[in-house]
C-alpha cells in the first residue's frame, strides 16, 4: 500500500506544480512581444513565426500542463 503524505506536507508541491504552466506561458507571451519581427521573405523561414525562446517556453508550459489537468478533472 502506498503511503500518503499529510495534508501540509502536499500542499506546497501541489501548488508549486500548478504555478509552473501559467508562468512558462506567460514567459513565453513576453518573450513573443519582445522578440524582433521574423522577415516573411527570408532565406531560413521558419515553420511558425516565432523565435527559439518563445517556442522553448510554449513546449515547457505544455509539459507542465498534467497538474492542471489532474486538478480539473477532480472538479
């Protein structure tokens, strides 16, 4: 059988997981509206038009979205 944890020791794991999307995709929206307009026309376009960190910060709140869905599939 497993053993669980008390209440106040999961809480702060909890809520730390459920911080990390909302702020890699924040970060990404910023990153975004910082990053210098890609030229539509230029030799090494690229699939989307945003740029490395954008796209790095976009996967890192994709990967960290498990914890919301757990959290709003119990509702």
């Amino acid at each position: 059988m497993a053993r669980s944890e008390p209440a106040n020791k999961q809480a702060p794991a909890h809520w730390l997981a459920l911080a990390a999307a909302p702020a890699f995709a924040a970060m990404a929206l910023i990153s975004a509206a910082d990053a210098p307009p890609l030229a539509l026309c230029a030799a090494g376009a690229t699939l989307l038009p945003i740029d490395g960190m954008t796209a790095m910060y976009l996967l890192m709140s994709l990967f960290h979205l498990p914890p919301w869905l757990r959290f709003a599939g119990r509702g």
